[in-house]
C-alpha cells in the first residue's frame, strides 16, 4: 500500500455519506468498524409538504424517531448513487408494520451501463430489521423497487435502510 493511502474495511455500508437535499454529507461508523460512503440517494418523493420529517435522508440516519415515508401509489423506489466501484453483499432494512413491501426488487449498473436485476427479495411485514444475503454484484448505481405494498393506499414506510459490501 503507498504512503498516505486509506485502507477501505472489509465491510462497510454504502449509504450514510449521501449527498441528500442541500448537498448534506455525513459519515458514520457502526461498532463493528462498518463505513457508509453513497453520493446520492433519490426516490419517489415523500409526503411533500413534510420532507423535513419524512424525506429520504431519514432512511439513513440512524434515528428511531425519523423515516422516509413514501406518497401512495402501486410501487415506490429509491436509487443510489455511489461515488465509486462498490461490492454489494446485504440489504438490511427496517420498514414500520402495515407499509412494508412484500417484494424489493434489486437493480444495479456499472457506469454508463443499463441496469439489470440482481435479485428479489421478501421481506415481511414487521417493525423488525430485516438482513438480506444478497449475490455480490459490482455496481456504481442500486435501485431497490418497493412493490406490492401491505398498505391499502401503497405508502411504503422506511426506518432504516442499509447495504453492505466492499469498496474496490
């Protein structure tokens, strides 16, 4: 490794260094030594008039009290932008009880590339955070489809949100 170089962990959570609304940044580390790093997350709008409470950037935030809440429709989502060459192996993801997804399709792309389905995944309608094994893909942008929603209107409530894998 050359002088000054920056040794990327083993495991690391591509989302909390998002560039959310405002060009907001932040970095955290989790107590196994896990790093986010994502340049942009966009999605499906929340509640319009109250993105300060329910905006996308809460699904990062690590806060009990904050979530992204979705506006009603058949199938909600959210991309994300990474800065540079990511190896994703997990999704975790808590959603409230009664607007939960009960498909989360997965789709991912290199760089200037299209993208192409990773894989579904089943979570279950519960307050519970929910860790999915993934197929490792490498890949500079994720978008996760919320469909099939257990609420009646289609809102899709996020807690928390997060993907694991390697920097490369």
């Amino acid at each position: 490794m050359s002088p000054g170089a920056i040794k990327a962990p083993a495991f690391f959570d591509p989302i909390s260094q998002a560039k959310l609304s405002g060009g907001q940044t932040g970095r955290e580390e989790e107590e196994d030594g896990a790093q986010h790093a994502c340049s942009d997350a966009r999605g499906v709008p929340g509640l319009r008039r109250h993105g300060h409470a329910f905006g996308k950037k809460h699904m990062f935030d690590a806060s009990e009290e904050t979530c992204w809440n979705s506006d009603q429709g058949s199938s909600q989502w959210v991309t994300l932008d990474f800065p540079s060459t990511v190896r994703i192996s997990q999704l975790h993801i808590q959603f409230q009880g009664g607007f939960s997804s009960r498909l989360c399709t997965l789709e991912g792309c290199r760089a200037g590339e299209e993208p192409v389905k990773i894989s579904n995944l089943y979570p279950e309608d519960t307050n519970a955070m929910q860790r999915f094994q993934v197929e490792e893909t490498e890949l500079d942008k994720l978008k996760i489809t919320f469909e099939n929603s257990t609420d009646f209107f289609g809102r899709i409530v996020v807690y928390h949100l997060g993907v694991l894998g390697q920097r490369l």
